[in-house]
C-alpha cells in the first residue's frame, strides 16, 4: 500500500513523507512534470497514506473506494446527456474506476477511449467545481483527512477554475488538494500562487530498466533498447511493448506527409490532410506532437547525434534516408509551424484547413535544405 507501485522518483517520495513526519502538510499540493514520469502514481500513492491514518478497512484504500477520496478529472459530454447538462467527474465514475485499477499510468488518450470519446475534447466543468464544493463540505466520514485529487486541472474552464480558486483561498477543514498537472503554466496564477508546487523529473534509467526486467519479464538486452527509447517516460516504454499503438499509425502518417510534400504531390496532399481532419481533435494533437519529437529526433540524427537519438527501429529506418532534410536551416520553421496548428486545432479550427495549409508549407520548408 501507498508509493508500491511507483516507478523510481524515490526522492519525491522522500519529500513528501517529510512533510507529513515535520507535521507542516499543505492544504494544496501540485506534482507537476512530464507525461509518464509517474505524477499520477504518486499522487494515489500519497493519498491512500494519508487515508490510511484514518481508515480501518485497507480494502477500501486498496480499491480506492474511500469515501473521503474524491477524483475530479476531464470529462466530455455524451450524446445522451441534456443540452443543459454540465459533466462531472461523478457521470464517468465506473469507468474512472475501471482506468485507474488497472494501473495508475494511462494517457489522455486511454481515458478518452474508456469514457467512449476519443473525437471529443475533455475538460473539467462548472458543474465538476459545484458538486465537488458540496462534497468538501461534508465532515470527513473517517474523520481525519479528506482528499480531492486533480487530475490535469489546466483543463477547467474559466467558471471551474474561479470557483476552485475559492476553495483554494479558503479550503474546507481537514482537506488536502492534490493537483497532477502536465501544463501548469494553463492554470491561473492564482491558483498556482496558492499551492505548493513540487517538480517531479523523468524516471531515471535504472529504474526503468529494474521495472522492465522485474515487472514485464524482459531480457537484459531488449530492456535496455526500451530504457533508451523511452527517455524517462514509462508510458513511453508501455508503448513500445505493444506493437499496435497509436505511435505505429503516426509514423506511417509522417512519412506519408514527408514523402509527398517532397514529391510536390498537391492533391494527394490535400487527401492526406482530410484524413487527418478524420481523427478527432485529441488525436490531430497528440500526432502534432509526434511529429514534433520526430521532427527534433532526425535533427539529431542528422548531425549523427545517434547517442542522443530516441527512436524505434522503424523510426531510425526512416531517419537514415529523410533526415537530411531537417537542419539548421528549417528546423526553427518546422517547429513553429506545427505548434501553431496545435493551437488551431485546440481552439477549434477548421482541421481540414489546419492540415492542408501545413502540408502545403511543408514543401517550401523541405526544400529550403
């Protein structure tokens, strides 16, 4: 029970039972860092320590089904709710359960895919932010520590957020906020003035490694390939053991895009673009993204940076004959492109329009080399 299924970040753990031996715990608390540094672990790890202080019955810890264990994370509005209606955290609480027994590391992309949303894009709203300000209102059922872990606060709404910026300046008895942020810069200043923010690193290599081997059941050899590719992110090496992830489907979309910019290939270009504009916006980003680190992964490459490189077999494949045309002289043009289409995608733009207008720029850029 508590941090026995975190990966590494010892230190962290450390940081955070000091606070509670030195008794100077803060009513609001931030883990913030990259995806799958294990944030999420962490936080559910602290959680059922603190429960436990209270708790009787370690089974409900175990099951995290404490009653004074509230879960606030982004949710979507289905076809069968009210116009009216405003999601909460409470509508998806079968399937949160189900995502989170399964194991405390899973991507934005699982979660969507688990509420049956993947073509939608997740948020916490103000009805999240009321039904949790009256659940906090209750005494603690056990009565010590009541819990309310946040999971990616940056996606509430502006109404969300002003309310929760209210229970932040004056917090309920006895509760602790537990916030587990990717973006924390999206959150508002004052919500961020108002908790203690702890920075959690990328997982080292040797405890990637020690998991691979110990929990997967994998050679020295090939663990040691994953520990490399996955550069601190053990949802990055969850993904390189299954062969028929998302990564697989992005790829052949980069080298389509890569292939056909080069060729001058217009209309198939524009095919390209309206299969994009197919995936829903969460996907259209997280391929942005792809596209970002594999953008950055054949520039290293091309200054034969190979030790620097973070690459699968079929990625590396490809950077031998394509990545010559990344360098000096584009590199900074590609990346701001493709972030500024992840801001149009994430403020609703016309996708087919976002993804025709960056194939078509991709041929100035490629021969621009």
């Amino acid at each position: 029970m508590g941090f026995d299924e975190v990966i590494g970040q010892r230190e962290a753990q450390q940081r955070l039972m000091q606070m509670v031996d030195e008794g100077r715990l803060p009513h609001a608390i931030m883990l913030c860092g990259p995806s799958g540094c294990g944030k999420m672990a962490l936080a559910i790890g602290f959680a059922k320590i603190l429960l436990s202080r209270s708790a009787n019955d370690e089974a409900m810890l175990r099951k995290l089904e404490h009653p004074d264990l509230h879960f606030t994370y982004p949710t979507i509005k289905l076809p069968s709710m009210s116009s009216e209606h405003k999601p909460t955290s409470d509508d998806f609480a079968q399937e949160w359960h189900e995502l989170i027994m399964a194991g405390p590391y899973f991507t934005m992309n699982e979660w969507l895919e688990q509420m049956g949303g993947e073509n939608q894009q997740a948020i916490i709203t103000a009805g999240e932010s009321d039904s949790l300000i009256r659940k906090l209102s209750l005494k603690s059922s056990q009565g010590g520590y009541k819990i309310s872990l946040f999971w990616l606060p940056e996606r509430m709404n502006n109404e969300c957020a002003n309310k929760i910026l209210k229970l932040l300046e004056e917090p309920p008895s006895q509760t602790v906020f537990l916030m587990v942020s990717e973006e924390p810069d999206r959150l508002l200043e004052t919500i961020r003035s108002r908790v203690q923010r702890i920075n959690i690193k990328k997982i080292s290599d040797d405890d990637i490694l020690q998991a691979l081997i110990e929990k997967r059941g994998l050679t020295e050899d090939v663990a040691k390939r994953i520990t490399h590719m996955a550069n601190g992110n053990w949802l990055r090496a969850l993904e390189m053991l299954n062969t028929d992830s998302e990564n697989e489907l992005f790829l052949d979309m980069f080298q389509s895009l890569m292939r056909l910019a080069y060729q001058r290939k217009v209309k198939d270009l524009k095919e390209w673009s309206e299969r994009m504009a197919a995936m829903g916006r969460e996907r259209q980003k997280r391929f942005l993204e792809y596209f970002l680190r594999l953008i950055r992964e054949n520039f290293m490459f091309n200054f034969h940076r190979e030790e620097l490189c973070y690459m699968t077999k079929r990625e590396e494949d490809f950077a031998c004959n394509f990545a010559r045309f990344v360098n000096e002289a584009n590199i900074l043009q590609i990346t701001d492109l493709a972030n500024l289409s992840i801001r149009d995608i994430g403020q609703n733009a016309n996708a087919k329009i976002v993804f025709f207008d960056f194939a078509l720029q991709m041929i100035v850029l490629l021969i621009s080399k």
